[in-house]
C-alpha cells in the first residue's frame, strides 16, 4: 500500500517511540524530494494548538516543504509558551539528525493538555532518521482510536503524462467542522501554483468541513496538501478541462478520506447521508445540516433503529436556517414522510428494515430557496460513551 | 403535596386518557380562580408546535387566564395546519364542558410528527371536568421520560401578608437553551402587573435558559407564569427591598426546578455547574459555558469519571468567544489545573476521587473581561443513548 507516497517523489514511515503508553507506533513522517509546494487548512479553534500556529508560521514563510512529521498519543495543545518550543525543538531535531533541507511541518494529535514528552519524541526521530527505523506505517503511527487506517491513491493522465495523488487521515472522535481532531495528508507530483490555494480550500469545505462525529471541534485539525511536481506536469499548462479533471479527482480523494472517517468515527454503527435542498443560502443549507447531523437525538435515533423523523425537523428548526413551514418535505431513508408542511401516513415495517441498513439517509427540504449542502455524519451509540468515557486510561 | 397548587386561587388534577400507550397519566389541567395574568416564554425553534402558536395568540390577546391544559405523550408539532385547529378544538372542547371563562391555554409534549388522538383526549377532558377525574397528580401527568416529577413551592411575608409562590417541570431529554421539550408552570397569588413581563423573562434566562443536557432545542418548550392576585397584595405597590424579595424567590424557584430537570436528564448520572467568568460579554461567557455544557466529549469524561479537563479549553475555544491564552485559567471540580496558559501538575487520584462525587464543577476564566455566567448541565451515559434509541417503542 503506498497511498500518501503513490506520486512521485514521495516517502513515508512510521516508528514506535513511547509517546503512547500501549507501545503502538506513534511517529510518522512524510518526505518530499524534490520539497513541495505546501498548502494547509487548519482548525478555527481560538484555543488552537501550538503544531497548528507553527504549521501556519512555516507556510506563510513561503518556502517549499521537504519533511511532515506526525505524532500521535499527545495534541501538545494548551501547553502554552513551552508547547511551541517543543514544537519548534522537533522540527530543529528532525533537520539536524536527517540533514534535510526545506521547509519542516509538524503536526500532533492525542491528548490535550499535556506536554509533549520530548525524550520520547527525540528517540522517535533518532530512529526515523538511522537504519532502524520505518518499519511501521506512516497511516498507522498517526492513528489515535481509529480502528483502521484512512488512505486513498488516484491516477490520471494529464498533459500526456501520470499524474498521482495519494492521501492518508486520521479521525474518530472530536470531528466536527472546522475540523476536529482531524489530520489529514495529501500528496500529488503534479507541479501546483500558490495561486491553487482557494480551490484546495474549497474542496476541503466540501468535504472535511462537511463531515461531523459529534460536533466537538478540536484544537488540532489541520489538512496539508503537498504538490511536489515530480511528474514533470504543470497545472498552469493544463487546459480548462484537464484542470477540472485534477480538481474533482483532488475533491473525490478528499470526500473519499472524509467519509471513511466518518465510517470509523468513535463507536460509530451506520454512515448517514444529511442532504439539505431549498435553502435560501448555502450557508443556511450548512447551518441546518450540521444542526441535524450534530443532534444527539437524531444520532442516538439512527442507532437504536427508530425512526423518528420528527426530530430532524426540530433540529433544522433550531438550527437558525430560514425554513417554509407551508413547503418543507422530508425524505427519511428514502420515504416521503412529511411533505409541504404536513405528516404523511406511513409503512412502519418497511421503514423499519430500512433503518437498519448500515448506509442511511436524510434528505430536507426547507422550501425556502434554492440551494443545497450535504453533510455525513454516523450515528451515536453506546460505545462512543464508553471510548470517550476512558480515553486517557 | 401541593406544589402548582400551593397558592391561593389555584387548583391543579391529572387523568390518564390514553394518549401515552403505557396507560400512565398524560392530561393534565392548571385552573385559576380568579383568572391570572399570564406571562410566557417559549422556545425560539422556527418549527414551533402548534401549541407554542396558540399560547402566544392567547396571551397575546390580553385577557386574563383561568386554565392551563397540558398533554404528555404527543407534541402536536410538524402537525400542519391540523395540528392548529386540534389545539383550537381542545381549548373550545374545555371550556364548553367546564363552564369557565377566561382565556385557556394549551401546552402538549411528547413524540412530534403525529397527529393529536383527538378522541383520547376529548375523553380526558370529559374526565378532567367529570365526577371521576382528577385523582392522578398535574405533575405526574405532564411527565415524559422523566423519572420524577420536578415541583417547588415558597411562601412569603410581603405587604404584612402571605404571598405564595408553586411550581411544576418536566423535562428530561431535548434541554437547551430556549428551551428543550421543556415545560414548566408557576403560579403565584401575588397581583402582577403586565409591565413585570421583562423580569419574568431575565429570570428565565438566568435558570431554564442556563440548562442544558443534549443541545438539542425542542418544538415545544414553554414556561408560563400566572398571577391570579388572591393574596390581595400587589406588586405595585410593595417597596423596593419587597418587591427584590419576590423577584429574587420567583429566580430561586425557577433555577430549582430548571436543577431538577438537569438532575433528572435523561441517563444523567452527574450534575455538572459550568461557571465562566472573565468574559468580554455575557453574550461570550454564556457562549462558552454553552458549548463546554453541550461538549459530548465533556459530558463523556464525566460520566467515565476521566478529568480530561483539555476538552473544556477546546470546547471554549471554538464557543466564538474571545479568550486570552496567556491568561486563560481552570478549575476542574475545585482544583487549578491550568493558570495563566500554561497546566500545573496534579494529584491524580485526588483528582479521580473528586470525579466519583455526584455534582461536580468547571470554572473556566476566559481572562478577556469581567462578565460571566453559569451553566448546569449533566454527563453522558449509556443511558441516554439506551432511552434515546428507542424513545417511541
């Protein structure tokens, strides 16, 4: 599996160092040679974690980037002025020991308020940098409760030539807009502009941005996407329609990583679609999505297999979106159940066996406008409680 | 127990009609002789039940209120047009039986999107005004998944006379801000006058509207306020310090029913206070200590009795509200455990035998400004996920 090192130029590997106490690996790193042009996402958390401020500081810089190094088992997040040196000390290290040039990203997920223990981390890096090190996967060191490992690799002829693009997440639980405890690397050998950027940040809206667990909005996200142009392919030469090719390949891959974090999401049983239509505004279709996606009622509904519908209307209700009472329909894993404002009769049996199928799905109508959002979410059961109630232990 | 009906003037009966399956009490009714001046607060859900419509018609209106009629186990809401004329044919159907004048007001709760079972509850209201009715209690019948009816009651000295306040909630799961399947009525024989409205609803705000237990607003919520005079004492004419007296004992009795309700959420197996201060605004302080109250992650490692206290600064930090890293500082269950931006080492099993109590508390400086404001919330057990799943079963 070569996922987030598919494209040309890439490497990747991870390492055990000690940094979680049950001795899974624990480190990653991802490498770029030639170094890439970087782009990056990141956390809208005023309490945002000192790798997300660092990452910001390296990119803003403007030079070309080499080296992403992971760790999982501590967020270094609410650490305060020692957190950032931590963070700049690992990047330092990480330079010293492998003798790399170009720019250094870091990036942390796991526990919060926590130091970074730096003994750990400067033996994970020694081992990453010597002859013994990368045994373990880089998608597996950035894992924290994710069951399995999120990746994605895509190809595609453009210009006369391969293009990749490969990609690895991490998720689970705190995922929410805007990320959560989200990570997520995607590479490409095809060579990108700075001037992509508002194309990269509209894809991750489209599909980090659109996903929820349970709407707890993390201190950590962060979506890097490295172009190391190692194809020997330039996006400002492609035409118009080898440009939009690249662009929904880029937004498939994305989607892709979104919603098998969503699949894997804390104790998750099923993976449901919220697909809002007639808003008077995009951002009204998204306040009444992420309303319905984030309500525990509706969550804990989809688990036990109960069908009540009623509770999607009251969250899309409370959601701030303008909504038509006299025009507002709702599909319910495919049914009809109410329409323009009124409850319609309905087959309980067949609802029922619909409801337990482990893909469902949500599509609301607010009667108000014309446009749409869709969000994946997954339902709220009893072992979510139970991970998040022990997760340090 | 006399609860709702402590006051002069008031009496208070419940029946079972058959609206809830089980066979257990689900009409109530609130009766006012003479007939009250009536206040309300209700939830600000854009699809508001057709009861909340007709209540605020009545008191709109102006006329004084002799009676509350309350269903449990049908919300009446996302009911259409229909669900209107039901409420309109309740109110009708009462006062015709009943005799009495005076504005009627009715309130429902329970599962949304089903049509009101007109004939069950015709035949509760036959009861109700009949020989037969009334021996089953208001507050036991206006209960959904609550495990005991929430009342309170007060009697003071004001003027040289008795003055006496009741009060009946139920509440459980769908608590919020503004205001959660949330209902909640308190009498008074004390004369108000309409200008006491602005008081009414501030005393709101500091106690039902500082509740929550799953984010979710419902269609529904209503806290109404009747003050029938009986006592012969007016408010207008009570001095300064009296009339702080009653105000501050209608603010007492509201925040103690608005606890019940917290304490009896639905699985809740904690009472958490969440104190912010230090805020730019009440409007941030209560921003903050909304989203850590609503944090699933928060109410997760409560109820793990884990003092994960970093999912309280992330919480706060995507609130909106501004904060002040360098001097953001918390108290978890009454120890320090981050000052000034930076965490302080702990004690870990004091900190685990502090998590065992049954009400525990965060105090939370933003450390940007002087406001604050106080949350009460509970945790997040199996069992809110086990009632949830199968809330219409």
């Amino acid at each position: 599996m070569k996922d987030v090192s598919f494209p040309q130029g890439f490497s990747a590997a991870g390492t055990a160092c000690g940094i979680k106490k049950n001795g899974k690996p624990d480190l990653g790193v991802l490498r770029s040679d030639p170094p890439a042009q970087g782009f990056g996402a990141f956390t809208r958390n005023a309490a945002a974690a000192a790798p997300v401020a660092f990452c910001r500081e390296v990119l803003a810089a403007g030079s070309r980037i080499s080296t992403i190094l992971v760790n999982s088992g501590n967020a270094n997040a609410a650490t305060g002025p020692k957190g950032l040196a931590d963070t700049r000390t690992t990047a330092d290290s990480y330079r010293t020991l492998s003798r790399v040039g170009g720019g250094i990203l870091v990036c942390s997920t796991g526990v919060i308020g926590e130091p970074l223990p730096m003994p750990a981390l400067q033996r994970g890096i020694e081992q990453l940098c010597g002859s013994t090190g990368g045994e373990a996967g880089f998608s597996a060191a950035i894992m924290t409760t994710d069951t399995f490992p999120k990746t994605a690799e895509k190809e595609l002829q453009l210009g006369g030539r391969s293009v990749r693009l490969g990609g690895a997440a991490k998720g689970a639980g705190m995922i929410c807009p805007n990320m959560a405890t989200m990570l997520a690397f995607i590479t490409t050998d095809l060579d990108l502009p700075k001037t992509y950027r508002p194309v990269f940040l509209d894809a991750v809206d489209r599909s980090f941005n659109s996903i929820t667990v349970d709407g707890d909005m993390s201190t950590n996200d962060t979506v890097l996407l490295l172009a190391n142009g190692a194809s020997g392919v330039r996006y400002e030469i492609l035409n118009a329609s080898e440009k939009a090719i690249f662009d929904g390949a880029l937004l498939g891959l994305l989607r892709d990583l979104a919603q098998a974090v969503v699949r894997d999401g804390e104790g998750a049983t099923k993976f449901i679609t919220v697909e809002v239509v007639g808003a008077v505004s995009e951002a009204d279709a998204k306040a009444a999505g992420r309303a319905v996606s984030n309500s525990p009622l509706v969550k804990t509904a989809f688990f036990g297999g109960d069908a009540n519908w009623g509770r999607v209307l009251a969250a899309a209700g409370y959601s701030g979106a303008e909504l038509n009472m006299e025009k507002i329909s709702l599909e319910f894993c495919g049914v009809k159940v109410f329409d323009k404002g009124m409850p319609l009769s309905r087959d309980e049996e067949d609802m029922a066996r619909r409801m337990k199928e482990k893909n469902v799905s949500v599509k609301l109508n607010l009667g108000a406008g014309e446009a749409s959002w869709t969000y994946w979410t997954c339902d709220l059961s009893y072992d979510y409680v139970k991970i998040n109630g022990s997760y340090r232990s």
